[in-house]
C-alpha cells in the first residue's frame, strides 16, 4: 500500500473519489471518470466526507477503515462459527493466518485497488452473525449491503424461502431506507433520477443499449469475469450461439448444484427446506451453526453466478475460506475441508483468472472454472459443516422424542 499510495491511488478508488466530488459540486455522479462509476448513489453520498481531502489521504483513510472493518467482521464471524460448531477458543489467529495466505491475491487486489467489497463483506457477514437473534437488524443491514452491489438480494429470497420473514421484510425495508436517505445529499429529484439510471445501466451486462444508461458496464463475455456464466457466455460465443444459450446452461448447472445440495441435506439426516435437522434437536448454537454454512453456500452461489467476477470479487469468500481453515486448526474433517480449500485456491488464484486466457485459449479460465471452484468449495464444506454439527448434536441432545426407544413399564 506505501508503494501504491506512493504515486497514486488505483483508478478503482479514484472513480469513488470523484464521483463523491462531483456529489458536493453539482456534478453528474455518472459522467465522471470516464463513466465508470456505476453504482447506486449511495456510495458516492456517503463517501462525500472524503471528497474535501486530497485524494491520497482519502485513499489512506479508506484503506484503514477497510482493514479494520474487514478483521473485525471477521472476527464476528469465527466467534459464531466457534459457538456453532464448538470450535477451540482463542483459535482466531491461528485460523486467520492461514485464510489470508490462502486468499492474499484476492485481499491484495481488494485493498490495492481501493475496492468497495469490504463494504458489502461486512454487511452479509454481520446479518449471518445476528440473524437468528436480531432478524431486523440484519435485514436493515443486508439492504446496505444491496446498495454497493445488487448480488445480496440473493440472500433476501434465502429469507423467504426459509421464511423468516422478519428479516426478510426488514430487509425490504433496509433497501427502501439506504435508497432514500442519499436524497439528503443530492435532493429528492436528482437521487430518484439516480436510482433509475442505476437500474438501467444493468442492462449493458446482456446486451440490452438504451440512450441514458450511466457507466461503463463491460459484456458478458468480459475476460478478466471468472464467474460461470462469463465463461459459458464465452465458449457459447465461440461456437456461434448466444446469449440465450449461455444462460440455458446455466440454469442447468444451478439445477445440478441445488440437486448436490438436497443430496448434501439428506445423506447427513437434515431437511434442506426446513432448514433444520432430522435427527437431533437443534440448539440455538446449531441454528447459528447452520446459518454459517448456509450464507458460505449464498456467498459461493453469489460469486460464481455473477454476470461479472473477476478475481478481486472473490474477497468476498474470505469467511468461507476462514471457516475452512479453522476447522483445520480444529482438525475437523480433514479431507473434505482440505480438498475444498485446494480447489477454491488452485480453481481461483492459479487455474481460474480468465485473464490468462484473453487470446482466446480454451482453457479452464475461459469457461467460468474460477466460479466452478468456488461452487466445488461451498458444496464440500457444506458436507463437512453438517457432519461436524451432527457430531456436536450427539454429544450434547438427546435424539426427538419420536425416535426415542419406548421405556417398560
């Protein structure tokens, strides 16, 4: 960071930088910095404090907050995770170390460019911390998050599936709330144009081009995309089929990946709709157990479905891939955590950066296998999450009373 901030803050940052100038100026949020912001206008609102800095003592502060939000949700993170699954206690450290080692090209990507990631990170992680104790609170947070980027409004269908609908609401209520509040920066008017031509710039990511959409917004097909419609987007292209097909494919592999799921759920005796086990009474530590795999699972679905993923995206599975490591630390399922880890590592950082392959080789790369890696990871820590709460549920309740062997009398 000394040697980046050194000369100048990333372009990444700078798009933030002015598009919060242009807010306390009178500018177009839209129109500056080559139209390369192309976020809701709340980032831009609230980064205004920054804007009356020089660019680079902005970046400075951006990066620490980034540093110490990001530890101190992941802090938040492992300490539910250690109930969950009762991990030791005091292995924090121990767990972290190994997770950044693993993951320190995505991390380094995030804090060099000056990225907005952590500001989401932070959101979903602290909602999967709280939302069995504090669903409103959660949801209010989960709709922050949906106004950096819209990928967590996967979450909000999770809520309603599971239906908890407190959060699911407070989520509703979250997104609603953070659209309307940046009017106290813009004006009503000026933020309502905003969110509109927010929505409108999406349609660039599938080709649909209307006069007025904001921002610079690459294809589908984009090669530094790891996710896994990028890449069937790419080899649809290459064998003189579109987009439609593209999308058809992954709807199959969404399908296979929900089947791997259920199968998951009931080789391990819990119930994937439900939420909840067949076997064992669940404690509130195993509700918070199950919601640490369940937003993992989210947190990989997310990445790799993504119409656009590139490397430095993935800062966002950090938790998994801190959950990983500290089952290790524990020496908890071994094998499956140690494949997973290998695969989210070798399938991402090494085999998956489509970067590798823009001169068009059909390659790993190419076809999404950065999001197939990250989709292999989530299913198999998925599989050793369950089991170890299946565990920590034998030691600790008795079976329901249905499966209860009858007392003579």
């Amino acid at each position: 960071m000394v040697r980046r901030l050194a000369v100048e803050p990333y372009c990444d940052f700078r798009t933030f930088y002015d598009a919060a100038h242009a807010a306390v100026t009178g500018g177009d949020i839209y129109k500056v910095a080559g139209q390369t912001y192309v976020y809701p206008p709340m980032l831009a609102g609230w980064m205004t404090p920054l804007s009356d800095l020089s660019i680079l003592d902005a970046s400075w502060i951006w990066f620490g907050l980034s540093l110490v939000v990001t530890l101190a949700s992941l802090r938040a993170w492992w300490s539910a995770a250690a109930t969950g699954f009762r991990l030791s206690s005091g292995g924090f450290i121990a767990a972290l170390g190994p997770a950044l080692l693993l993951w320190i090209e995505q991390v380094r990507r995030e804090f060099e460019t000056g990225q907005c990631d952590w500001l989401m990170l932070a959101p979903i992680v602290l909602g999967a911390v709280i939302v069995v104790r504090r669903p409103i609170l959660a949801g209010l947070l989960l709709g922050f998050a949906i106004h950096i980027k819209y990928l967590p409004l996967l979450v909000v269908v999770w809520m309603v599936v599971r239906r908890r609908w407190t959060a699911a609401a407070a989520s509703v209520v979250g997104v609603v709330l953070w659209a309307l509040l940046p009017a106290f920066v813009y004006g009503w008017d000026l933020n309502l144009d905003y969110l509109g031509r927010a929505a409108a710039g999406l349609g660039k990511l599938v080709g649909i081009i209307k006069e007025g959409q904001p921002g610079t917004v690459y294809p589908l097909e984009y090669d530094y995309s790891v996710s896994v419609p990028s890449g069937f987007a790419r080899v649809a292209a290459r064998f003189g089929y579109g987009h439609r097909e593209a999308f058809a494919a992954c709807g199959v592999l969404a399908i296979v990946v929900l089947a791997a799921a259920v199968w998951i759920y009931r080789r391990n005796g819990w119930s994937i709709v439900r939420g909840s086990s067949l076997r064992f009474r669940e404690s509130e530590a195993d509700r918070r157990g199950l919601m640490i795999l369940e937003y993992s699972g989210l947190l990989a679905v997310m990445l790799a479905f993504s119409p656009q993923t590139q490397n430095r995206h993935l800062f966002l599975f950090l938790p998994v891939i801190l959950l990983g490591t500290a089952f290790l630390v524990d020496d908890l399922q071994r094998v499956r955590v140690g494949i997973a880890l290998a695969a989210a590592t070798l399938g991402t950082a090494l085999l998956g950066n489509a970067a590798n392959v823009a001169a068009g080789n059909l390659n790993w790369g190419y076809v999404g296998g950065g999001g197939l890696a990250v989709l292999v990871a989530g299913l198999l820590l998925l599989d050793a999450g369950l089991r170890r709460l299946n565990a920590v549920a034998a030691e600790s309740s008795p079976p329901p009373a249905a499966e209860m062997p009858p007392v003579a009398v």
